[in-house]
C-alpha cells in the first residue's frame, strides 16, 4: 500500500511514497465492505473514491473500457434490459448503478497492483472484524453474532472470506514478519466470529477453499511433469467425488440435514427453484428486466414474501444465483455472467500455477468460493457489490498478470 525507499544513499533516511492510486483503491474497498454498516454512505463512500479514480485516470478511461469489452458486456445488457423491462425505471437506474460498479473495479485493477488489493483487503477486513466484536449486535434468540452485518449468514460469509484473506497472507513470502503475526491474530478473530455466526454454509465453504490454498502452495513445489500428473489425479477425483455425490445425494443430503438441524427443502430453496424454473420458462432468453422481480407491489414476489414470511419484503432472493439471474435477464444474460465468473476463475487459476504469486492464489481461491457458494445463494453481479467486484478485478489482474509473465518469458 506504499513504497519505502531510501531518500538519500548512505544517509539512512526512509521515504514514505504513498501511491494516490492505491489510497483511493482503499477509500472504495472500505466504503464496499462498511455497506451493511453504513448503507446509503458506504454506497457514497465507494463511489467518491472509485469516481476520483476514474477522473484521476480519465485518459485511459475509454481504452479499458473497449480492452475489457468482455465485462462490460454484461452491464450493459443488464442497462438495456430496462428496454423490455416491466419495470423500466428500477432496471435503468440498477443498470446504470451496476455499470459504474464494474467499471471502477476494472479501473481498480488495472491501475494498482494485485499484492496492494489484496493487503488493502486485509486492513479494510480487519477493520470490519474488530468493529463487529466491539459495536456488533447478537440475535437475542440463538445468540448467534450478528456484527455490523445485520444477518448471521452475512456475517459468517465476510468472516470466511477473511480468513482466506489472512491466511493468504500468512503463506505469502513477501510479507514481513510483523504483518504475518498480525495476519495470524486476524485469522483468529476471524474463525471465532464464524463459529459464533453459527452459519452452517460458511463453515461448509471454508475448508475446501483452504484445501484450495494449500494445494496451490504443494503445487507449486512440484516439476512440471508431476503437476500435470498431480492435476490429472485430482480431476479424476473430483469427477469420481460428483459421481459419487450423484450416486448417493439423497443419503448424503438426509445425513446434512440431520446434522445441521434444516428442514427437506433446505429452508424453502427447493421450492424456490421450481417457481423459478415456472418463471424463467415464461420468459426465457431476456428476462423480465435486471432487479425487476423483487419489487414491492408486484404479485408473484409479494406472494412468496407471504410464503416465506419475509415482512421487510427485501432481502430475499431464489437461493441460486443462475436461476434467479436467469429471471431476470434470461438464458442470454446469464451467458454473460458465466463468462465473467468462470472466465475469472479459469484466468486467475492459470496465473497462480504459472507465477506462484501469493496475491493470484488468493484471488483464485476467492473466486472459486464464490463460485461454490452461487449455486446456493445469489452473491454476484449486483450493484455496490463486493464480490462482485472481486470477480472483476480478479478478472483483469489475471489478464494483466499473464500477460506480464508471457512478455517475461
């Protein structure tokens, strides 16, 4: 987040430089993840750091814009679905909203480094997590945390992801001592909170993202020949694990439910999924306009908010990021999502093997756990989104950084 240097040789005098880019990088990521917190003002607060990097950068503003089409393509169709929207306005204004995201977060990556993103990461957490132990509320029923979240299962998914981020930084060889000491006292707290969340899908998604993490690390000690074998094993069993899922999912899903205490449908999702199936059905390739479902008033989303007895009638999705964004901008624009979300996930996994930077291994980790998590929950590709962000950038740090490694080699 800044670079040390000696002013003068001989002299022993240290420089601070700090890098304007990477202060307003910080600015926007700490207005992203104080959101629930702050709500409208975290919002405002991403939105002046990620704008005055934008103008600061303005020259190469159109340049990434057509460099990095391939993410700008879905904004811009979510933009244009306020065409055949029933609800013009909603869809317009989140499209617009959604477009600025995605393009302040290509200008993130494409103007600070990936290491800064990731240490910036690590503060803007760490700052989350003890703000959450020290002003977080508790549910006054189960005693589950709630920190500054509002929701357990918010809570425990920022606390997963935090403890990705430490131990990433952890294992990271470029770090000093003193941050990794404070990368383990970080990984504590974060552990702590999410068991105190009491969420059941965070704590599933954690050690196979650290499985993740690890594997890279042993990867990355082996010779060419013996990662090729290494991968081609591992494919073979994840492949035999999904067939032995398929074989058995309905004992494996008896014991899951008996042990985490949820009902068959799995708090309602199967449920969910068959209305949206019914109503991806009506209409198919375009949707019914981006974030035009979910809207006080229209009777389809009104009668399930009755169902499932959400009175705020807000916060409420299909549990499934694909089905419920396939209503909304049909087959076509979650096409479009796929691309972004698996294209980063396969960029970044290549740029870990090939420079076996911490910084890549992190973020490949990261989008894969949002990968996991999409057939669950909807986590991506909304407006004044973390992870969202996080799959764009990782998206162009990957470009840049294999692009870098191939001009090096």
């Amino acid at each position: 987040m800044s670079d040390i240097r000696a002013d003068r040789p001989g002299t022993g005098i240290d420089v601070i430089t700090v890098e304007p880019d990477v202060v307003l990088l910080v600015i926007a990521l700490f207005g992203l993840v104080f959101i629930p917190a702050l709500e409208t003002y975290g919002a405002l607060i991403f939105l002046t750091g990620g704008c005055a990097l934008l103008v600061r950068r303005i020259q190469i503003v159109l340049s990434l814009c057509i460099r990095y089409w391939y993410l700008m393509a879905l904004p811009i169709f979510c933009l244009l679905s306020a065409v055949w929207s029933q609800y013009p306005a909603i869809s317009f204004r989140f499209g617009i909203q959604l477009t600025a995201t995605v393009l302040i977060a290509i200008a993130m990556a494409s103007t600070t480094s990936a290491r800064a993103f990731s240490r910036a990461l690590f503060g803007v957490f760490s700052l989350a997590m003890l703000t959450s132990i020290l002003f977080g509320d508790v549910r006054s029923d189960t005693g589950a945390w709630l920190g500054i979240y509002g929701s357990k299962n918010a809570l425990a998914g920022e606390a997963a992801t935090y403890v990705i981020v430490c131990t990433s930084q952890i294992l990271d060889r470029t770090a000093s001592n003193g941050h990794r000491v404070l990368a383990v006292l970080g990984l504590m707290i974060g552990a702590m909170l999410l068991l105190l969340a009491q969420s059941t899908g965070a704590l599933i998604v954690v050690p196979p993202a650290l499985f993740l993490l690890f594997s890279l690390l042993v990867i990355y000690r082996l010779s060419v020949v013996q990662r090729l074998v290494a991968m081609t094993f591992a494919v073979l069993l994840a492949a035999m694990m999904a067939l032995l899922v398929t074989i058995y999912a309905d004992a494996l899903l008896d014991l899951l439910l008996e042990t985490t205490g949820k009902d068959v449908t799995l708090t309602g999702r199967t449920d969910l999924w068959r209305i949206a199936r019914e109503l991806i059905a009506e209409r198919p390739f375009f949707g019914i306009g981006y974030q035009a479902f979910w809207v006080k008033g229209y009777a389809p989303a009104e009668v399930l908010w009755y169902n499932f007895a959400i009175e705020s009638r807000s916060g409420f999705n299909f549990h499934n990021t694909y089905l419920s964004n396939a209503v909304e901008i049909g087959v076509i624009g979650v096409f479009l999502q796929v691309v972004v979300l698996y294209g980063a996930a396969l960029a970044t996994g290549l740029w870990a093997l090939r420079t076996r930077l911490a910084e890549a291994s992190l973020l490949f980790v990261l989008v894969a756990m949002i990968v996991m998590l999409s057939f669950v929950e909807v986590n991506v590709f909304f407006q004044f989104s973390l992870r969202t962000v996080i799959v764009i950038c990782a998206f162009v740090y990957a470009m840049r950084g294999l692009d870098a490694h191939r001009r090096a080699t």
